[in-house]
C-alpha cells in the first residue's frame, strides 16, 4: 500500500510498519506504539505501564542492563520513550545507517526483555520521584489533573501513576502485565528518514515476524465528563486547566477547529493573549490547544496567574471562548494560516516530527496525510468555514482543574 513517498506494511501477527522516505534528510527515526497505555494498567494500579517502560531497558536478550545501554548509545540513538493514554511508545532518532541496528535492539527490548526481579524495586522508586517531582511542575500537573476531570475513566488516568497504587505495585503483577499488554496486535511502528523500504520491511519481518500473542482487549470508549477539580495550596500562583469537548481526526471540521483555536491562541497577536494578558495584565501565561486524546476531541485551555487576579483571569479567558463562534475577522484568520502552515513546514523537516505524524494518522484514520494534503485543508478555510464550526461546536460542558489558595468558579454570566 503506497501514498506519497509512505508504504504500509501489515504483519501477519498484526503489527504494521509505517514507512515515509525522506530522501533530504541524512537521519532516521522510529517509534514504536505498543497497546500498554496507562488505560490498560491494570486495576487500581495505575502506573504500572510507567514502571515497565523503565524495567524494559534493564537487560534483554543476551545483553544485560548495562551492554544493552552501552549498545543503543553506540549507535547515536537520541531515546524517547514514555507512557500515552493507549500506547506506551519506543522510539528516537538518529543516523539513518544506524536505524537497522536500533530495530534489532528494540526487538529484544519489546520480545525478549529480561524483567529482571531484582531491578523491579529501583524502577518503581524512580516512577515514585518523577510522580513527586510534579509538585515543583504545577503547570504539568494542572494538565494531567484537567485530563482526569474531561476523559472518562479509564482514559483520563495519569501516565505517571497515583502514588499509593504505585506503591502497592508488586513485580509479579507487573510481569503479568507486560505479557498480557505488550503484543503485537494493534502495534505499530513508524519510521521516517532516509531508508529504503523493501530492505525496511524485510528486517522489520525478520526481526518481528516471531512475535506473538493475542488480539489486545477493546476499552468501550464512554463518554466526556464535566467535572470540577481544586488542589489547596497556600503558594503565590494559581494554574488553571479548562477542557472541553471538540473535534477528532475524522470529522470534517477537523480544519476548522485547528484554525478556530489558532485564532484563540496563536501568538502574541490572538485573542487570549491580547484579552487576559496584554490589555488587563490578569496573568502572566494564558493560552489554549487542540489535542486529540485517544480519539476523544478537545480543546486544552492553560491559565497562571495570582490569587488575587485568577477568577477575573478566568472569567475573561472564558468570555474570550464564548465570543469566538460570533465572527472571527480574515485577519484573523490568515495570522492563524501563517502559523499552521509554518508549525506543519518544520514538522516537515524533522524525521522525529514526521514518525509521530504517521503513527497517529495511522492509528486514528487508517492511512497517512500528506504534508501537501494539510496543507490545502488549512489554505482553502475560510471565515465561514470556521465561524459554521464554531457554532456546531460551541464551547461548553467544561472540565475545570485548578491548584491554588481557593476554589475558582465557572461563570456563567461572561
């Protein structure tokens, strides 16, 4: 199956390869997406995939711990890995002669890794820091907090775990959980760079071609949720997250919704920006994104400001939400092109940019977008386009997450 400069291959045992030639470039890269995702930890353990991607590493194949990091770094490999709502990814980016050699390696790491019990302990220790060391990124957490407050459970469920059940984390169950998530049905991986994709997708079936296991469990997908969340704490700022619900991949507003929100927060120039920040001094970091969050639409809205200014903050920052679907001005709208357009012609040029791009087009449409393709989508809007949108989706049915010295209110009457 072949696209502009893409090739899909699926494996008999249900992985699929997603290959972009870039024949500019002189790097390659590749993630892997592997259906073990924070919604799958198991039951009141969540966490859990966040220890395994640690635990992983320690030795696989006939490499111990310290062999198999001595030989990715060997090879250049700039790692990512982490822990999404429905994946946990492998990945990085490096010389493009090097990439074969990576792939080797992470068939060990994801086949035959060794889950060593004796490096179970550290591996949860060190999930147990991370977790804390959100207190000193509040701006990080109000984001994951606003997430549990919007997606319904168990897809709003905190990648870096909850402390206590991170704590009553045994390896045993880990283990069990490794073997009953980390198959190869429903994975996938992307590669972008420079490569050639008939020898790409021989070794990628020689070296994963042996992998087996089950079809990965369905999570019934539920519905969004409007639920209000305060953290107390007596400090001199207050975050704010606010979601609500919009457009997926799929819908054919999906253009219009990236413009809309372009138009909200794109720069210096837009609306929250010139409205909470610049005209009433009210904080002093405002703005909103589109995610898409396990096919769930939304749009993320983030706030900092001080005590004594954040309901006002807020109050304005919502204000700002409910005056968009009234009109947006063709200025507006071209500023937001210039943006879109300049954000898609740099993840254009970057092989990392480009694997996640094709993952996620694979796994929410069945197939690749090409750069050009966006790019028409996002020149041909027009106000109409994104203002009939607006009105389809209006903002509302808010989730509001907030960490500070008292409880913030939704108004209303703004």
């Amino acid at each position: 199956m072949t696209g502009q400069n893409v090739n899909i291959h699926r494996l008999a045992n249900g992985m699929t390869l997603v290959a972009e030639s870039m024949d500019e470039v002189s790097s390659g890269a590749f993630v892997f997406l592997v259906p073990a995702g924070v919604a799958h930890d198991p039951e009141n353990l969540t966490g859990a995939a966040s220890v395994l991607t640690e635990l992983i590493f320690r030795g696989a194949g006939d490499l111990d711990n310290r062999a198999l990091n001595e030989q990715l770094d060997s090879l250049g490999l700039y790692r990512q890995s982490g822990v999404a709502t429905l994946f946990s990814t492998f990945g990085g980016a490096l010389v493009a002669d090097n990439l074969l050699p990576a792939l080797k390696l992470h068939a060990d790491i994801l086949i035959r890794p060794h889950l060593a019990c004796e490096q179970f302990a550290s591996c949860r220790d060190l999930a147990l820091q991370s977790l804390d060391s959100l207190e000193d990124d509040p701006r990080q957490k109000i984001l994951m907090l606003v997430h549990e407050q919007f997606l319904p459970y168990p897809f709003g469920r905190p990648a870096p775990g909850i402390k206590q059940e991170l704590q009553n984390l045994d390896y045993q169950t880990l283990k069990k959980h490794w073997q009953r998530h980390f198959l190869p049905d429903g994975a996938i991986l992307a590669v972008a760079g420079k490569l050639n994709f008939e020898r790409l997708k021989d070794t990628v079936e020689e070296y994963f071609g042996c992998w087996r296991g089950p079809k990965t469990d369905q999570i019934p997908p539920g519905a969004y949720q409007s639920k209000l969340f305060h953290q107390q704490n007596e400090g001199a700022q207050v975050h704010v997250g606010l979601m609500y619900p919009s457009v997926n991949y799929t819908d054919k507003d999906y253009y219009a919704a990236l413009s809309g929100v372009a138009v909200l927060s794109g720069g210096m120039g837009s609306r929250l920006f010139t409205e909470v920040r610049e005209k009433r001094g009210l904080c002093y970091a405002v703005g909103a994104a589109h995610q898409v969050i396990a096919g769930f639409g939304a749009i993320q809205c983030y706030l900092g400001s001080t005590p004594d200014r954040a309901q006002q903050a807020l109050d304005v920052m919502l204000a700002e939400l409910r005056k968009l679907p009234q009109g947006i001005t063709p200025n507006e709208l071209d500023r937001a092109k210039v943006g879109l357009r300049a954000t898609l012609i740099m993840q254009g040029e970057s092989s990392s940019a480009r694997t996640l791009g094709c993952a996620s087009d694979f796994y929410h449409l069945g197939r690749v977008r090409s750069l050009r393709e966006i790019e028409e989508n996002i020149l041909a809007l027009t106000c109409d386009d994104v203002v009939r949108h607006l009105r389809r989706c209006p903002p509302g049915r808010f989730a509001l997450a907030t960490i500070g010295p008292k409880e913030l209110t939704l108004n209303d009457k703004t």
